[in-house]
C-alpha cells in the first residue's frame, strides 16, 4: 500500500502550484494513472480523504483518469491499446510489443473555483 | 478554471534517486535492488552471495525488510557492513529512507551495495532509490503465474533469482511457465534456477553479479 506516499506527494506538489497561482481554495485534482502503475484507484481516493481532513484541500474532488497500455509493435510499428496485458500484436501478431504509455502517474491539472 | 500542471506525482523521489546514483558514482560503487515478496529468500540469497563473494569484493547490504529485524544480524553473522532501515511500517523503501542509510558506510571502501527491500511484490516497483540495476526473487513454491499477476515488478527488474528449486517436486508451479510467462513481459531478463538451500545454481547468479560489478567499474 504505497498510496499513502503517492497521495502525500500529490498534496505536496498541489499546494505548491496553489502557492505559485496564490490560490486558496480548489474544485479539483486531475490525475492520469497508468493502468500498468502499480497504483489502485480507490486506495488513493481513500487516502486523499484521510490526509486532506481538516486541511486547505478538504473537499477538492480526486479525479482519477485512467489512462490505457497502449503498445507499439517492433515488427508493423503500429500502435494499439489494450485493457489488460498482451502479448502479441493484433495486425500482425509478432510477440511482445513494447508499452508506450500506461504507467504513467501525472498530476495533469488543477482546477480553482471561480 | 483549468491550469495545467503536468508534474510527475514521483519526482521527489526520482530526483532523489538520481543525486543518491551519483553519489555511488563518484564512489565507483555497483549498487543492487533486491524485491521479491516476503520469504521468497532475499536474506538467504543474501547470505549466500556473500560468502562466495566477500573475500573478492568489499560489500555492503541496506536492510529494508519489515518482516523481521534478525535480517541484519543474518547479514552481519555472515560477516560484512550492515544497516537497518526502520520503514515505520513502509511497503517499500524509496530514495530518501536509502540517502539516510548509505551515509553510514564509507562508500569508496565498498566495490558492491545490497538493498534487501521490503518484502513485497508491487510496491517497490515503483520507486528508485539510486540503484544501478533492480533484481528479484521468486520461490517455486509462490507459483508460475506471478509474473503476468505482477508485470511491473518483472518489467523493471533485469535479473530473476528462481529460487527454491528444491522443492519444485513438491509444487504444481513449472520452471518452463514462469520462463514462458517472463519471456512476454521482458525478454531482455537474466533468469537464474537456484536453491539457496543446496547451493544449486548459486554460481551462475555469483558469475552475473560479478560481471556487473566488473562492467560498471570500467
Ligand atoms: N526449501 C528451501 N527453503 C528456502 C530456500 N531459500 C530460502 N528458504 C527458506 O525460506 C524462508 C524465507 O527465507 P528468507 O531468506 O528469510 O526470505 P526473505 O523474506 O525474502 O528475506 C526461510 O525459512 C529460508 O530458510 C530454498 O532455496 N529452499
Ligand atoms: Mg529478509
Ligand atoms: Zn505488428
């Protein structure tokens, strides 16, 4: 369970973009998760409420886009997504393509309330 | 009102990572993160490695594992520098917990630093601490089907420790799926068969590490 340390972080970056923008209040957090990071959705949910109780963030909304593996083959070079993991290329069916994007862990924006 | 951020949600700690890399740089130190999950044999490969290699390399060892603090005494039985990290109950060891810990040896006296990482499969995947290459362990007796439950673990690691293959008589897991199921998600990995219990396959694990020692020296 290392969201605790994700959230934490996520926290500690936010407020220092609130810091930079001089904002005091915000609507939203929006990250992209990697559906390949090792991070669970709802585990992070869960410990941004328990580190934002009483805090300059209770209330900010946690939104959570996941984002897809998204592969490239070696062989044709296209490019295709995949809910869970695969193995093989589905135009023409060479082995282990590589993933291009699905671990990533961004913060990607925050939003103030107008 | 939108404003776009776009930060990495880890980059304290890879930032730290990369200063604590080089550090042991400028020590000409090799440095190995060791995973796997709670008893698969980290401490007991440990052991092992050190006393094939000890009066060859001067080695350290970073114990991270919550799962029991004799892991150092293990480590210190066998006869080389050893410190224990208090993870506070921490899944996983990350730069900062490491920066503490290295600063308790005398870097340019070492050749080869173990990092014993907690006992656990996930987590540890995702934070760096400044290690040259990550390795993992997996006992037979966990089953053949961890790498595809597991794919980022095998994917960051670049050397797997199959261990316990003294019990495969004893288990449904088969050496050939794990290598099968390895091979879709890293095809680059270094697999070693062993038994840290009858030494079987140890030297070839010993002749890889030593190899990687040797290349980052250079
Ligand atoms: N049968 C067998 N047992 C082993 C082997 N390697 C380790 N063990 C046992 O597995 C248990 C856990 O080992 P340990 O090294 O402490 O695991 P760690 O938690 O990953 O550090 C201990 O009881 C070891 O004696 C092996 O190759 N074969
Ligand atoms: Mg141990
Ligand atoms: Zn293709």
């Amino acid at each position: 369970m290392h969201e605790m340390a994700l959230v934490q972080n996520i926290i500690d970056i936010v407020l220092q973009e609130m810091d930079k923008y001089e904002v005091e209040k915000l609507q939203a957090i929006n990250l992209a998760v990697g559906r390949m990071s090792a991070a669970v959705p709802e585990q992070l949910q869960m410990c941004f409420e328990i580190l934002t109780t009483d805090h300059k963030l209770t209330g900010t909304k946690l939104n959570i886009r996941m984002v897809p593996v998204t592969y490239k083959c070696w062989e044709c070079e296209k490019e295709f997504t995949s809910a869970g993991i695969t193995f093989t290329c589905p135009f023409c069916e060479s082995p282990n393509p590589e993933i291009i994007f699905g671990r990533e862990l961004k913060i990607e924006s925050i939003e103030v309330v107008d | 009102m939108k404003i776009p951020v776009v930060r990495n949600i880890l980059e304290v700690n890879d930032r730290i990572a990369d200063q604590n890399r080089a550090i042991f740089e400028s020590s000409n130190l090799f440095v190995i993160n060791l995973m796997s999950s709670p008893g698969a044999g980290k401490t007991s490969l440990l052991e092992k490695t050190i006393e094939k290699l000890k009066d060859r390399l001067s080695i350290g060892v970073i114990e991270g594992d919550i799962q029991c603090s004799f892991d150092a005494e293990r480590i210190a039985k066998a006869g080389v520098a050893v410190t224990q990290i208090n993870t506070d109950g921490a899944c996983h060891l990350d730069g900062n917990m490491i920066r503490e810990a290295m600063n308790q040896f005398d870097l340019s006296a070492l050749d080869l630093l173990i990092v014993e990482n907690v006992g656990n499969l996930v987590c540890p995947a995702e934070f760096k601490v400044g290690e040259n290459v990550k390795a993992m362990i997996l006992s037979v007796t966990e089953g053949d089907d961890k790498p595809l439950k597991y794919p980022l673990m095998f994917q960051e690691s670049s050397a797997l420790v199959i261990n316990k293959i003294d019990l495969l008589p004893y288990v449904d897991a088969k050496i050939e799926t794990i290598r099968d199921n390895v091979a879709k998600l890293n095809k680059d990995m270094a697999i070693f068969e062993v038994s840290c219990k009858t030494g079987e396959g140890i030297d070839e694990w010993i002749a890889w590490l030593e190899k990687q020692v040797d290349q980052a020296k250079k």
